[in-house]
C-alpha cells in the first residue's frame, strides 16, 4: 500500500497512525514539535498532556468516559495501552505520569516497522499526492494551516476560541416550574413554537442571582490566549457585572414569553435553554457561556427556578481552541466533503478532551485504513460510546431554531446524553430493591446504557 500522511503527533494523531499501522498500511506521522512549538506544550514528546495528567473515570459500568476507555482498549488502542502501562494511583480515576505515558507512546511510534515520524511543520493542505491524510493538529493548530483550512472551509466554519455554555439532562429539568415555549411562539424551520424550556424568575430571584454570579470565583485566561471578547460572545458573569439590568435586557430578557403554570404573572426575567442534540436529552443554557469556576457554576445554576436539582452533561467554559464546524463539513467517516481523502480527528473536529480525541483519532485511523485497503468504512453503532461521540461531532446537533445560520456546535466531551435512550422495557426493578426511581433509576439507566454500548462494540469489531 503506499502510506497514509498524519498531521499531528498528539492524542488523535498518534492513535490514528497506530491504528492505520496495525491494520497493514505505512504512515508518515508529520509532527512540528521539534521544530516548532505551541503556546501549551512544554516537550517534544508525542502525544504530549498539556494540563491534568488525567483521562477522568475508569468505571466502565456507569461512567461514560470510563465506556470510552474500555471501548478503546477493545479496539487495541495505543494510548489506552501507554496509560494502562503508566497509571499512577488517583481513586476511580485513570490518571498517568504525564511523562512515562508520553515516552511510551513515542518508543511505541518510533519503533513500529510502518510508521515514519517526520519532524516538520505542514503549512498547507495536504498536496494531491497525499491521496490519504488526516489533520489531527488539535487546538493550537499552527497559524498557516488553521489558515489553510479556512480557507477551503469558509471563515464562519473554523473557530479559534469555544464559547461553552453548560448543558442540562434534560429530565433533570423540574417542568412544574419551567414551561415549553420560543419567544413570541415563533415557529422556525423544524419548529414547534414550543422549541424552548423557560425557567421564570421573580425580581427578588433575578437579584440574588446576579449578585451570585459576581461573587463567584472565576478562571481567568491564561497570557497567550489573549481576552477574546467579541460578537456578543461576553461571560455571562461579565454581563452581570456591567449592570443589574444588562442579562435582563439580553439573555434573561423575559419578553414574549408567559408562564404556561401561572399566565397572569409576567416573569422578571427568563433562562432560557434550546434543544442541544437531535435525542433531545440535552438542553443548553441560551448565552450562558461562562469563565465561572465549575462548583461556582452548579451552585449559582441551581439558584435558577426549575434548575435546582439540574444535572449538568457540560459546565460552561470560553477557551482558545481551533476546531472546525464538523457537522456541515464532514461525512460520516470524518471525510471532509470538498475533498475526499481528507479526514480531520481529534480536538480540531470539535470533540473535547484528551480520550475523546484519541478515539476520534483511533476512528479516522481506522476508517483511512479500510479505505486504502479498497473497503468501505465501517462505522460504530450510534449505541456505542464510538458512535456516541462520532454522531455529535457529524450530526446530530441542533442548528438555532430563532437565528438561522447561527452555528450551536459546540465541543463536547462524551456523556450518557449522546447515547440513544434505551429500548422500552429495558430497565427492570432489581429484585428485593424496594424503590426504583430518581437515584436508583438514573444508575440502573447508566449502567444499561453502559452494558449495551460495550455488547454492540464487542459485535462492531467482530
Ligand atoms: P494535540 O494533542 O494538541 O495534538 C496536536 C499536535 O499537532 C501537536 O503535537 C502539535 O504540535 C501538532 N501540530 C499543530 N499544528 C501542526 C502543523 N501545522 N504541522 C505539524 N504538526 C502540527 N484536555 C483534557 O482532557 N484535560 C485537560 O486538562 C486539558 N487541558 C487543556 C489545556 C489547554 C491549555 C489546552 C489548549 C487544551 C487542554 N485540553 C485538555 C484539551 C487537550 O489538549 C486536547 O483534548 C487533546 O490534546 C487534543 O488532542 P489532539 O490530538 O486533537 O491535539
């Protein structure tokens, strides 16, 4: 076979050579580092962890990163492998000595008889002779290609900075409280009029929670990337700050809307939260993007009315991070449509997180794999932890209903809300268990949730 070019040696790169190596194809893994840096990573190491030194849960029977993990390991995961082989003690959670586990990824790279590691910068797309390439140069892509790229995709299609806003389960939400209506019942494309849940609040309630969210501790930027305040994209903490009346008159504006519980009192103010993805498990907090700290944000988010036992799928977050509006861009196998042959993964196709971008990355290596061999790629369940994530990031999501053309991919990491809801019937009470709901209800759906995803993965990789 002639080789498969990589772009990107960090979690999603080097996954994705691995997997391409393992299935009998050459790769070239192009990685700058060496000689040229980012702003966040000290080494020249492959797969490099540029904060935590943590891949999050490792519980495998109700934890939906600890679904990915196992999942991972099934496929014979390269980074799963250097982790396993580097773990450091931390709880339930699978944390590693940052450096043993990136040494183990870059002798395992370096050494495989069908991978070559060239040291260089691509400034461009990849030229037509790299018939096979897939960009895996994550959130600090270098300035030329991320240039590159939107040049073939379009400004509004490559973001430099995320504008996170928290995501809620949404049976978390208390519906005898909040209430199923868009602004002046207007009915967009898809739409119901019904498309948003409203969460009322009185003035005394509006005023506590400002004063909330100025106290609140905050993160604050770090030097290089910059204060990216623009297009109306203010923390929402900001907001509160510039004056009492500000999230009033813009986010929490409660006009056109009226209380479905309690008609004849207009709401001081409104949150307001939009369909997140095509299930319609998960709900995002309208214009709450947020640089709160994250036990700032369940406290102060819990004050809001209908939102006090709220289980949050996403804390909200403002971060520089290049990625790419993946679900008008790529197909299912992760091909960019304009130019077949070219796969994105890892963070830059707007997953989030160290193990998600590797299985993203271990997705594409897989799929570039099979296409080089003349077969047709074959996709993970959608029940699958795999198929969980590879729907977020190709489809799945929710284009604004009020503002069209206004993107709402957001990155995400993976959580139980991607998944598809059980089959009817599937949960049974356990026997003896004298209550079955709330708490008990939610662990026995996770761990159903969990059963299934790693049955149909097993099935999947034959
Ligand atoms: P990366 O791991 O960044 O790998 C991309 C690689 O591409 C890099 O090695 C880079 O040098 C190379 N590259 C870039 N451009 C080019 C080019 N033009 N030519 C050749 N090579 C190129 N995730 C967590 O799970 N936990 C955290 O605590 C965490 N903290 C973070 C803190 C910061 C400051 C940032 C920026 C991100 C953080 N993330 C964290 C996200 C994390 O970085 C990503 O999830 C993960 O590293 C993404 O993997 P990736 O392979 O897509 O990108």
């Amino acid at each position: 076979y002639s080789p498969i070019h990589v772009i990107g040696g960090g979690l999603a790169g080097s996954e994705a050579a691995w997997q391409i190596a393992e299935a009998g194809v050459p790769v070239i893994l192009h990685e700058m580092r060496g000689v040229r840096g980012t702003d966040a990573h000290k080494t020249d190491g492959l797969a490099e962890l540029v904060c935590s030194n943590s891949f999050r849960s490792d519980d495998a029977t109700s934890n939906a990163v600890g679904v990915l993990h196992a999942e991972m390991r099934l496929a014979g995961s390269l980074i799963m492998q250097a982790a396993d082989r580097n773990q450091v003690p931390a709880g339930g959670a699978l944390a590693v000595d940052r450096d043993g586990f990136s040494q183990a990824v870059s002798a395992q790279i370096e050494s495989h008889p069908l991978i070559s590691l060239v040291r260089e910068e691509i400034s461009d797309l990849p030229p037509s002779e790299w018939d096979l390439a897939i960009v895996a140069t994550g959130p600090l892509t270098a300035p030329a290609l991320a240039e590159a790229i939107r040049r073939e995709t379009g400004a509004d299609a490559l973001a430099f900075f995320d504008a996170i806003a928290p995501i809620v389960y949404t049976e978390t939400i208390d519906m005898d409280i909040c209430w199923h209506q868009s602004r002046y019942d207007k009915v967009g494309p898809g739409g119901t009029g019904k498309d948003y849940i409203n969460c009322p609040m009185t003035e005394e309630q509006y005023n506590a929670f400002v004063d909330a969210l100025i106290a609140s501790d905050k993160t604050g930027f770090k030097e290089w990337e910059g204060t990216p305040y623009f297009d109306g994209c203010l923390p929402i903490e900001v907001m509160a700050e510039r004056g009492r009346e500000t999230l009033r008159h813009g986010p929490m504006k409660p006009m056109g809307l009226t209380n479905a519980h309690n008609p004849s009192v207009k709401p001081y103010a409104v949150v307001q939260l939009r369909q997140d993805n095509a299930l319609g498990t998960l709900y995002n907090m309208v214009g709450f993007q947020t640089k709160l700290k994250y036990g700032a944000q369940t406290d102060v988010f819990r004050m809001i009315p209908g939102l006090e036992n709220a289980e949050f799928a996403r804390l909200g977050g403002l971060h520089r991070n290049t990625y790419i509006n993946s679900p008008t861009l790529l197909d299912h196998s992760l091909t960019l449509k304009s130019r077949p042959g070219l796969r994105f993964a890892g963070q830059i196709t707007g997953c989030e997180g160290y193990v998600e971008s590797a299985s993203v990355g271990l997705l594409a290596g897989r799929f570039a794999a099979a296409e080089r061999k003349g077969e047709a790629p074959s996709l993970p369940p959608a029940t699958t932890a795999f198929g969980a994530l590879l729907n977020h990031i190709t489809g799945g999501h929710i284009v604004s209903d009020d503002e069209p053309g206004k993107r709402s991919f957001q990155p995400m990491n993976i959580n139980f809300g991607l998944f598809p809801p059980l089959e009817p019937g599937a949960l049974t009470r356990p026997e003896g268990a004298k209550r079955f709901r709330g708490k008990e209800k939610a662990l026995a759906k996770k761990q159903a949730t969990a059963a299934r995803a790693l049955g149909d993965c097993a099935d999947w990789l034959g």
